[in-house]
C-alpha cells in the first residue's frame, strides 16, 4: 500500500485510521501497547503521530506474519504459557493494569 501523503508530513490518528479502515479508538489503543508505531511530539503526554513509512513498514511485515486459515491471523512465534502448574492449579493471570512509570513502548518514541 502506497500512501499518498507528502512523505515528510506526519500522519494524525484520524488519518491512519482511515487507511487501515478501522476506528480512532483501535488506532490509539493499538499505539498506547507498542502494537503500531508512533511518535508523541514533546513528551508523553503529546499529540500522537505517525510517520507514514513506518506505517506503510510495519503494514507490509503484517502482511507477511499473516497466515491464511488460522484464528488469529499470525504466526505464533513463542509457545503459549502453561494453564495449570504441576498441582493442577491455573497459572496466575497477568495484570493489564498500566505501570505508574507509563513507559512508553518500544515502537513509540518521543521527538524531543
């Protein structure tokens, strides 16, 4: 996919959404996890962007990963985690609270 944007301008949520035809929402929740890359101009707490290569990148290697027939869409590429531990009982659940820090993910970075 080819974008027509200058490729010198960067991208807002609204725009990316509306090439990927999924919603804002998606969009910020999916940059928030590291899951598409982005940038926050001066800070944490900045307007999200986007660089239109590093979209078009990262669409093209989810094209890639994709395979066709299964569930999720993707190449597992680490084995699940064990349900229950060797007394039978459910291995403990991961929080998906945010830490305090808010670290931000690695496929976001700031442009101070």
């Amino acid at each position: 996919m080819r974008f027509d944007a200058d490729s010198s301008a960067l991208m807002r949520p609204n725009d990316v959404a509306r090439v990927l035809a999924v919603s804002r929402a998606w969009v910020y929740e999916a940059a928030r996890t590291g899951r598409i890359p982005s940038v926050r101009i001066g800070g944490d707490d900045g307007p999200l962007r986007f660089v239109p290569e590093d979209i078009e990148r990262w669409l093209d290697e989810q094209r890639a990963q994709w395979t066709p027939g299964s569930r999720s869409g993707r190449r597992r590429t680490e084995p699940e985690p064990p349900a229950a531990d060797a007394r039978g009982q459910a291995a403990p659940r991961r929080s998906r609270a945010t830490p305090p820090d808010r670290q931000r993910p690695p496929g976001q970075q700031s442009l101070l």
